[in-house]
C-alpha cells in the first residue's frame, strides 16, 4: 500500500505515529456517525402542540403535504416520549396507513374533523418485508387528522375512541 502522508517521515516509530493519528480520526468520525444514527431525528419544522384533556402536552411534526405524509415516520430509529407526527389530510376519509421502512412500533390514532378520536391501533408492529406488502390500518369511520406516536402512547396518555385533543394547525400549500 502506498501512503503519501508517510513518506516524509523515515523511522519506523514516525510511521507508526502517523498511522496511529490517522486511525484515531477515522475512528472518532465513526463513533460520530454512529451516535448521531442512534439519536432521534431533530426537526427544523415548526411542531405543533397538541394537548389531552388530561393538560399533556405532545409535540407532533406537521405532516401536510404529499410528500410529508408518504414519508412520515419511516426510517427513524427512535420517537421520544410525548412526540409524534400529525398527519393532516384535505377530506374526511377512512385514511389507511402501513408500516413499511417504519422502524419503530407506533400507536396509530385517527380523529375526525372535531379532533375527537375515532380509531386506535396499538403497538402497530414494523414491517421488514421488502415489498408492498405490509399490512394495512385503517379506521372504522372517516377521519381528517391522524397521529402517530411511540407505541404504547396511547395507553399511557389515555387517548382512546371518544377523547378529544385539543391543537390549531395552518395547512402548507399543496
């Protein structure tokens, strides 16, 4: 092997030094991409806080757009606690939702136009499957938002059929 940055220094303990600092560099930048894969993606978007009826307040990323909500929560490796993803649509329908590239179980939860739950799934798996065929969840009545969280959320914020959420969110263009 031919290293250029070497071929100043002569002795073989030089050689070794530099080796040793090259390596060492290579290593830290390698510790730091894999903290920065294991921490929760941090958003620049503007989140928009919803509050329970019990005064908890989650901090949701606005899904708006097409794109947004075709992406949602895939690929991330963590959710922290009380946060999530709102998804908010043009119409009231029975909006279904999968779980491909989704890395992490999520509580699925649909509310309809007066932000009142409407249907819950818990501890919707991952889906590994390569192709398109995760399974699918959809709600038993039409809704207009929907949020996802951590699984298990849902239990422990009480958010069930018939609560209502309280947040103002402005739509982005489509």
């Amino acid at each position: 092997m031919h290293y250029p940055w070497l071929r100043s220094q002569s002795s073989p303990r030089a050689r070794t030094q530099g080796f040793l600092r090259v390596f060492i560099l290579v290593l830290g930048a390698f510790l730091q991409s894999i903290r920065a894969a294991s921490e929760p993606v941090v958003t620049t978007e503007p989140l928009v806080l919803i509050t329970s009826p019990h005064g908890v307040t989650i901090q949701a990323e606005l899904a708006d757009t097409v794109p947004k909500r075709a992406t949602g929560l895939m690929f991330r490796e963590a959710l922290p606690h009380k946060h999530g993803m709102l998804f908010l649509f043009t119409e009231e329908q029975e909006w279904s939702f999968w779980m491909k590239n989704t890395r992490i179980p999520l509580d699925i939860i649909w509310m309809d136009k007066t932000k009142q739950i409407v249907h819950v799934e818990r501890n919707v798996p991952i889906c590994t499957r390569t192709d398109d065929s995760c399974p699918n969840y959809k709600p038993t009545r039409p809704a207009l938002y929907v949020l996802e969280m951590a699984a298990g959320s849902a239990e422990v914020l009480n958010l069930q059929r018939g609560v209502r959420l309280k947040f103002d969110v402005i739509p982005a263009r489509q």
